[in-house]
C-alpha cells in the first residue's frame, strides 16, 4: 500500500493545456475515484500516474518518493485498462502469470500467486482458457487477476467497465469494491459514469477540463455540492437547475415561488437546485404539465413542465397522472441548493 501525492501538476499536448495545476493526496488504502465529462483529463492524470505520460510541470510522489523521471515498470502499481488487454494467444494462466515471468520469478512462486488470485476472482475454473472463451465480465477478471498477482503499491484502474452491458457493470463494481475491501490496496478508480463512482469511492474527485471542481466523499458531494458543475454532474437523475430572483426566503421564477432553507441577498439573482427525489407531486403547489411518465417498478420517473423549462421528478410507487395531464409539485425547501447565477458558486446556508 502506498499514498500518492500530486502537486501543482500540469500536462500539454502541443498547444493544448490539459491538466492546469492539479494538486491532490489520496491516502493509503484509499479508494479514490476521478470522475468527470470525457476530456475533462482525468485518464491523462492517470496515465501520468503511472508514468505512460510525461509532467509537464509539478510532481507526483508515491509514498513521499518523487517519480516524475522513475520508469513506469519501477513505480510497483498495476493498471486496469478498459480493453482488458489480454495476450490473446496465452492461456488465462499464462496471462496471469506473464509480468511475474519477465521478472524471472521462480516457476512455484508464480504459480501460487496465479492460483491465490485465481481463487480470490473466481477464475479457477478458467485457467485453461484463451481470452476468446471468456466473456467481456471473464476477461476483465483476468485483467484485475493479472494486476493482484503483481501485489502492487498502488491498483490503477481506467474505465475498466466502460464495454460491459449494464447488468454485468453492477455485478463489476461490486466486485471490485468487495476485492479493495480485502486486499486494502491503494487505489485510483477513473470513470465518466457518476453512479460508478458515487457506490464505489472513498473519495472522489469531479474533473471539468483539466481542474478538480470539488473533492469529498460521495454524499458530501451529493448533498453540498461546491459548484453548478458538481451539482448537475453528480446525481442521477440529475439536479433540475433554473434562474430565479431570491425574495423573503424563497426563490421566484418561473410563475411561482420556490421554497429554500437557503439565505441570499433580498433581490440576488440565484439559481435554484432541487432534486427529482426531492420534488413530489402534492395536492397544491406549483403548476406542472406532464410530458412523459417512466414507471421503473418501486418508483416512477416524471419529465413535467413548468412554463417552458423541463423538470424531473422521481416518486415511489406508481403514478397517477399521465402525459398532458397537469399536477402540482411541492418542493421540499430543507433539500433546495442555491448558486450564485453570475459564477456558479453554493451560496452557503
């Protein structure tokens, strides 16, 4: 195990700039998660990590040790790719086993450390195998067996999940957690899919072009979120986001007045957030129209109107309404965010 620490960190592609100063300690242990839109730099972070990109400016430790000039095979840390990256003409043994061979390790030794990871994955009954037997779910074990054998400082995984079917992604995650929960090794997790990060991190990080927005455990960054940014990229559904004029504790936009907990300056141009969850069909309230109704079993996701701006609402159960039909909505005002409109920033409460 091993922390890592980033210090005023910058990368550029010719005249692009792509990382502006990333400066970030993840602890030992730790599972941390780089979440953010593609492009935002979080996978060129990670490939820095791992010393497969050159640092333009500032520094990467591990465990105090500055690695910017250390080869990548000397940093002892182990990468998850999203292609698996499998030698299709080895065995799934083979595979497993191959980075301990080029370390001229003794023939027993890799062995016992193929079958360990083999038994921890559930791989032992595929060890035969060549990667064109497996299924994606199979493979990606095979990739995160052949990074434990290694018994690194520090797991590296980028968007592992990203070519798995949605059902076979869920069972994934699960694996994954559960695997850092037993064998406690440092890890840095990088995914665009925020409910990835939101049931797996530690920690996360939200990256918007080439900057880290906020970092906080995920229902810090759920419940107080720093920035607009955050606001609507944490969360799914997302955050329903309008323009509004703050007014004797509540926001008016939009025809109506909008509840809040929240306290700004009287006439302050703000941006009201309000959860789906946290917007509930009520027996008065704000006037909505219905537009599309997505029963999902114990709850039913709602795209309404109010005026001309879109919102979602999520209740439990089935829902009574239908399209075109009008409905009331009661905002519960102790879940409202407010932003300041001209910057985005939490307006604090």
């Amino acid at each position: 195990m091993a922390s890592l620490s980033f210090r005023e960190v910058k990368k550029e592609f010719g005249k692009t700039k792509v990382l502006h100063g990333i400066s970030l300690d993840i602890h030992d242990g730790e599972f941390m998660v780089l979440v953010g839109p593609s492009g935002c730099g979080k996978s060129t972070l990670l490939r820095m990590l791992a010393g497969l990109e050159d640092i333009n400016a500032g520094t990467i430790a591990i465990d105090g040790r500055v690695v910017n000039e250390v080869e990548s095979k000397d940093r002892d840390i182990a990468m998850v790719f999203q292609s698996y990256a499998l030698y299709p003409h080895m065995t799934v043994r083979d595979n497993m086993g191959f980075s301990l061979k080029l370390r001229k390790e003794a023939t027993a030794r890799v062995a016992a450390r193929v079958q360990a990871a083999a038994k921890i994955l559930n791989l032992e009954p595929y060890l035969e195998r060549y990667p064109r037997e497996l299924s994606g779910g199979q493979r990606q074990r095979v990739a995160m067996g052949r990074a434990i054998v290694r018994d690194p400082k520090v797991f590296l995984f980028d968007e592992p999940l990203s070519n798995l079917d949605a059902k076979l992604r869920v069972a994934m995650r699960t694996e994954i957690k559960a695997l850092h929960q037993r064998l406690k090794t440092t890890t840095v997790y990088v995914t665009h899919d925020q409910v990835e990060a939101m049931t797996m991190a530690d920690r996360i990080a939200v990256m918007n072009e080439g900057r880290i927005e906020q970092l906080g455990e995920p229902l810090e960054l759920y419940d107080r979120p720093a920035n607009l940014f955050v606001a609507q990229f944490i969360g799914s559904p997302a955050m329903n986001v309008f323009e509004g004029t703050y007014q004797d504790g509540a926001v008016h936009g939009l025809g109506a007045r909008w509840p809040c907990a929240c306290r700004a300056s009287a006439g302050q141009r703000v941006k009201y957030g309000i959860r789906p969850e946290h917007l509930q069909p009520a027996a008065s309230g704000i006037p909505a129209e219905v537009v599309i109704v997505e029963p999902m079993g114990a709850q039913t996701e709602l795209l309404l109107k109010v005026q001309d701006q879109t919102f979602t609402a999520l209740t439990h159960g089935r829902a009574a309404a239908g399209p075109g039909e009008r409905m009331f909505l009661a905002p519960q005002a102790m879940h409202a965010h407010l932003f300041d409109a001209a910057g985005g920033s939490r307006i604090p409460d």
